[in-house]
C-alpha cells in the first residue's frame, strides 16, 4: 500500500507542477509534451485527479487515527 501511496503523492505533485507552470508561465508542460487534444493527455489528468482523490483520503485517514497507538 506505501508504494501506492508514494506514486499518488509523485503524480499529484507533477499535476501541482504542471499547474504552477500554467498560472505562473501559461505553459501546460502535459499539452506541450502531447497533442493538445490526444486521449493521453486526457489519461494523464485522469491519474492526477484519481491520485488527487487517494492523497486526500490518506489525509483524513490520518485525523481519524487513535494518537495514543
């Protein structure tokens, strides 16, 4: 489960990336690298957001646990 958890904060942190080079620069690396409207790009984000959904469930998983363990 840790490797799973480690690839989903990897891919959440190039899709922060990406969108930190979008707002700052106007330059979506994932278009540049592919064709804008191929069916990678669309899987790309997908995984993002699928890693996205995971790192936020760890995060709360982590509130809801016993502190005295």
């Amino acid at each position: 489960m840790e490797i799973l958890h480690k690839t989903c904060l990897i891919f959440t942190l190039i899709g922060a990336l990406n969108w930190g080079l979008v707002g700052f620069f106007d330059f979506n690396l994932v278009t540049a690298l592919f064709e804008e409207s191929s069916m990678i790009v669309k899987i790309i984000y997908d995984i993002v957001g699928i890693c996205a959904i995971i790192n936020t469930m760890l995060l709360f998983k982590h509130f809801t646990d016993d502190p005295i363990k």
